[in-house]
C-alpha cells in the first residue's frame, strides 16, 4: 500500500494560526470585561482560588525551597573561589524575587491547572455542557473562564511570595549548614540588595503569568473538538502554550522593566 | 403507568410572534466545511404544537434544534423563535431569549459535576431565586418526572433513563414556551422510552407547550399522534382513530438537506413518495 502524505498549504497553517490567535483575544477581552458585568460569580471564584491555590500549595513550596537550595549551592562554588561567599544571600536574594520565583511557580501552575481547565471544559464542551449552559441562559465565559481568571492571578500572585520566601528560606539552609554563613550576614544581604524595582517586577508577573495560565487553559478547553481524544490534545497543546507564553512574556516584561526603571 | 401531577397546571400562555408560530425557519441553510446540511429549509411550528422531525443519522435534526436555540448561526436565512429573530440577535440578547425556551440534549448534558438538584434548579439559581423557593419547585419537577428520590445523586450515579428524565425536569422547571428535545427516547429501553413519552404528551396536552421532538424512532411519534393526555386519569389514553387529527402532532422529515414532508399523520400515512413509504414501513 503506497504511503499517502497530506500536504499541508502554509497559508493555510498561517490563517488557522491567525483565526487561533483572534479566537483567544476575544475570549480574553470578554473574560476580562465580564469583571465589569453583573453577576459576578464570586463563589465560583473562591472555589477556584481554593483549587487553584490551596492546591498547588505542597508543589510550589517544594519547588521554591529546591530552586532556593540549588541556587545557593551553584553560586557557591562560584563564590568561594573569589572569597565573596557572603554574597550568597544577594544572589539567591535577586534570582529568586525578580525571576526564578515567578517563573518556576508560574510553570508549575501552569503544568497543573493549565491542563486542568483545559481538560475540564474539554469534558464540557464534547458533552454538550457548554452547549446546555448557554441554552439554560447562561454565559459560560462569566461562569467558568472569568471566576478561573481572577483566580488564578489572585493566588499566583500569593503563590510566587511564599515560593520566594522559601527559596530564600532554601538558600539559607545551604548557606549556613554547608558554607557555615551566621543567619545575620545572609538575611541582612538577602534584604539590603533589594530595591524597589526588583520586587515591582517580582510581584507584576505572576499577575500576568495567572492570567495567561487561564486564558490559554480556558481557550484550549473551549475550542475542544474531536471527543475525548480532543479533549487529551487540548490538554497537551495548553501546558506547552502556556508554558511557551510565560517564557516570552517573562523576557519582554524584564526587557521592558528594566528599559523603564534603568540596568541595575 | 400514570405520570404524576405538577401542581400548577396553568397552559403556558406564548406571546404572539409577528408571524403567529412559535418557531418558524425561512429557507434555512448551513453547511459545515464542504458539506451542506440543511439546504434551504422552511417550515413552522404553531403554538402548543408537537412536531416530530425525523431523518437518517447527520440529516441535520439535531443541527436543526441548536440553531433554534441560537448555540449555532445559519449560513443563510431566517429563524423567529417567540416572535424573536435569533439570526438577528447578539449572545446577550439570546441569554434572554433562551430562558423562555427549553432544550433536553440527546445525552441529557446534565452537569457532571452538580447534584440532580443543582441541575434541575440551575436556571432558578442564576435567576436568584431563593433557596427554599428552588428546593419546592426542584422537588415538585423531580416528582412529576418520578426522581424525586435523586434529588442528591450525582448524573454518574443515574442510568441513561434517569438523567433523561432529569434532563426533563430541567427543561420544564421555569415552564418554557417551548421545548426541543433532541432524541429524548434514544437508547432506552421500551418501558423508559413509555413513561418518556408520556411526559412529552402531557407537557403538550396539559400545559399546551410547543415542542420540536428530533427522534429516530417512528413509533414514539406515532404513539403520540394516537394517544391523548387524560387529566382525569394521569395517564394517556389512545383515541378513537377518526380523532387522531385532534392531537396538536405534526411530523417533519429530512432527506439531504431539504424538507421533504410536513404534515399530520393521516398525510404522512397515506403519502405516495416511495421514500416516505419505505421510511415509516
């Protein structure tokens, strides 16, 4: 049997990128304006911020004290060789407020409730939920995506303070159980490093990295087609989009960050 | 076996459309990629009528039902629902709009995640209804749909009957000017699919609701064209066969795309189109 190859047209692949890429802005504006727009589903909010955040508690505390240690162990070698091993506790300090914290629990988040949202309303579209829904008079994208949204960048933003807390918390047990450094040299160099705009970025991202999360989570759901099979791609295709996303939009956020605020 | 009562038994009472029809389709069509699946269809359904639509597998039935509820927008032509054009309207208004219409999907849809109550009193529950108003009408409604020992089970918990019946009771809690019911006896076995049917016949003999039923099975429709709701027994009775005109039943039938029938039973039974003959044979 002759192996038959489909030929894809790469102006179809760019227009089918095109509709994808208009497909999500809209869904995110009308999430976004539905924040304006009675009823607000509060409840449904709060349970999501329970999911979300309570949930990925233990992975991110994990996480934020792994990356911390490790952070601290890396640099320390470095260190050492020029004498400047009091310096662990600025880098850790640095590394972790301004990028590993948010970045690491933002792809954790994004690993797990990405394909969380995209697999639970995959179920609900190929079910016809979502159908039922707008048929019973509601709006799904002010029932499901909106509450999963504010959700999200409300307890990212919690979630990256205590895995900074913890990495900071991790360094510290390098620091001071391996490299011998006395509590006081590492939190007064952990503190003194840092300054306005380092935790300005710090904080800024995980509310944008929340909501990229959810919207991307929420589009790949909504937009499921294929059965339960759709619902397992859109669940793949949501992790990586989201994770992809958070690495752009974490470099352009930096770049734009430091092009306002001036190099250090 | 007799279906029991709802305790408000007052006919729905429908605004008039400009038109007169509870649903009306002028020259409808939608086609999906290459495939065109209804190609032009027209045809009304009048207030406190039942019509019955049938078609082979991916004749467009189902597509049918979600354009008139506006989950779906025609490629061309015009759909009134309640005397509103649905083509015309944004998802905002149809929010509005669909809260006067009820719609039993072909595998119930009920909400995995919600208890049988939540289901049912969904609509009551984004309406802000109070909590013990919800509960009375959600048990009255499991009642007549004979559930009411579900009311906390999960759909998982439920047979394929159950969430049909419960997918009932949730189209018919705010007592909808109309109802779509997207093969409502599919997949069931005989007695169900009776006490199914029996339902759907008192919705249109006591509560005078217009409904468009998209079924497979001939014998449901026929059923219903030959029976009649009684009031006084609670149960359906078969009518005499010189009044089977007297039922508010009409049947529909699809064939590629266009509309090939449209009639009552006596025209459906003594049709000479081959097709329609080798169909209800």
């Amino acid at each position: 049997m002759a192996l038959e190859l489909e030929l894809i047209s790469p102006i179809e692949v760019a227009k089918d990128l095109a509709l994808a890429v208009q497909e999500y802005t809209l869904l995110s504006a009308q999430s976004v304006a539905n924040f304006f727009r009675r009823p607000l589903y509060m409840g449904d909010m709060l349970q999501q911020a329970d999911l979300i955040g309570v949930g990925s508690l233990p992975i991110v505390v994990l996480t934020g004290l792994s990356v911390g240690a490790l952070l601290a162990l890396n640099a320390a070698s470095t260190l050492q060789r020029f004498g400047g091993i009091t310096l662990i506790g600025q880098l850790v300090s640095i590394g972790m407020v301004t990028e590993l914290g948010p970045l690491i629990t933002g792809l954790m988040v994004a690993g797990r409730n990405a394909s969380g949202m995209a697999s639970e309303l995959g179920s609900m579209i190929v079910t016809e939920q979502i159908d039922a829904m707008r048929a019973l008079g509601t709006d799904p994208t002010k029932k499901l995506i909106t509450p999963r949204i504010g959700a999200t960048a409300f307890m990212l933003f919690f979630l990256t303070i205590i895995a900074d807390l913890l990495g900071l918390i991790g360094g510290f047990a390098v620091a001071h159980l391996i490299f011998g450094l006395n509590s006081q040299q590492y939190w007064t160099s952990v503190w003194q490093i840092l300054v306005f705009r380092d935790v300005f970025t710090g904080l800024i991202k995980p509310v944008l990295f929340g909501f990229i999360i959810a919207t991307v989570g929420c589009y790949y759901g909504m937009s499921t087609r294929g059965g339960t099979q759709g619902v397992g791609r859109s669940t793949t295709q949501a992790v990586v989009a989201a994770s992809v996303l958070i690495l752009i939009v974490d470099f352009f956020v930096t770049k734009l960050i430091f092009a306002i605020f001036g190099y250090r | 076996m007799p279906a029991p009562t709802l305790p408000s038994e007052n006919p729905v009472v429908s605004v008039a459309s400009p038109s007169g029809h509870a649903i009306e389709f002028d020259n409808v069509r939608i086609a999906f990629d290459e495939k065109v699946v209804l190609d032009g269809i027209s045809f009304h359904l009048a207030h406190g009528e039942t019509k019955a639509v049938f078609g082979v597998a991916g004749s467009g039935k189902s597509t049918m039902l979600k354009l008139a509820m506006g989950l779906m927008r025609p490629d061309s032509g015009r759909i009134f629902v309640l005397g509103e054009e649905v083509t015309r309207m944004s998802e905002q208004e149809l929010f509005e709009l669909r809260r006067r219409v009820g719609i039993v999907f072909q595998e119930s849809a009920l909400f995995d995640s919600l208890r049988v109550y939540e289901n049912v009193g969904f609509r009551l529950t984004e309406e802000g209804t109070p909590a013990d108003e919800i509960e009375r009408r959600v048990r009255e409604v499991l009642r007549f749909v004979e559930l009411e020992r579900t009311y906390n089970m999960f759909p998982s918990e439920l047979s394929g009957g159950m969430r049909r019946r419960v997918a009932i009771a949730r189209a018919i809690i705010t007592e909808p000017e109309v109802i779509l019911y997207d093969s409502p006896t599919g997949g069931l076995d005989p007695v169900t699919s009776n006490t199914i049917v029996e339902l759907i016949m008192k919705q249109r003999d006591v509560y005078k609701t217009s409904a468009l039923m998209v079924t497979h099975r001939l014998q449901d429709a026929f059923t219903m064209a030959t029976h009649q709701f009684d009031k006084a027994t609670n149960q359906m009775v078969a009518l005499p066969k010189g009044q089977y005109c007297e039922v508010a039943m009409s049947f529909l039938i699809l064939r590629d795309g266009k509309v090939i029938f449209d009639g009552d039973a006596h025209q459906l039974a003594t049709s000479r189109d081959d097709y329609i003959r080798e169909y209800i044979s």
